[in-house]
C-alpha cells in the first residue's frame, strides 16, 4: 500500500482513497481490512482485474467516519514478499 488520503467532493461527500500498488509480475486480488474510529471494521476484496491497466491502482470508499487503519491481506492468504507496506495507520 503507498498511502491513503480523504477527500471531499463538491457536496461534500467525503471519501477515502487507499493508493495501492503491485510491483511484482504476478496479479493478485486484494483483500483489505478497513478499521473506522469508532471501532468497525469493514473487508473488501478487489478482484485480479483491478491491475489489467497497470500497477497502481486506487481505491475510492465513502468516509462517513474516520479511517484509522488499513490493513492489507491480514489473514496472509495470499502470496507477498513483502508485508511491511501492508498496514497504514492514521498519523
């Protein structure tokens, strides 16, 4: 993961976007854990496809709340050689 912003849109909407990138050669799905500020968590897997156009790919979330934490493939069900990049806490 290389980071997460929140943004508001014209109506103020506020989303989260969580910039993801694949630097390896094999494409795999994403299973992410997302953790709000007042203790929920919520699980999205983002399909293989999600990298047919590239490597970095960026996903939007409506933000009704905070986002405290993103965790990437916190079951470790799938392959990486690197899992150091896979939580992002909110400073």
């Amino acid at each position: 993961m290389d980071s997460v912003t929140t943004a508001s849109d014209s109506s103020g909407a506020r989303s989260a976007r969580i910039w993801l990138s694949s630097p390896g050669q094999l494409p795999m799905p994403v299973d992410l854990t997302l953790t709000w500020g007042d203790g929920t968590k919520q699980t999205a897997r983002l399909p293989v496809e999600v990298w047919y156009l590239g490597n970095h790919y960026v996903y939007d979330v409506p933000a009704t709340r905070d986002l405290v934490r993103v965790e990437v493939d916190a079951g470790h069900n799938i392959p990486d050689v690197r899992r150091g990049n896979n939580v992002w806490l909110k400073p």
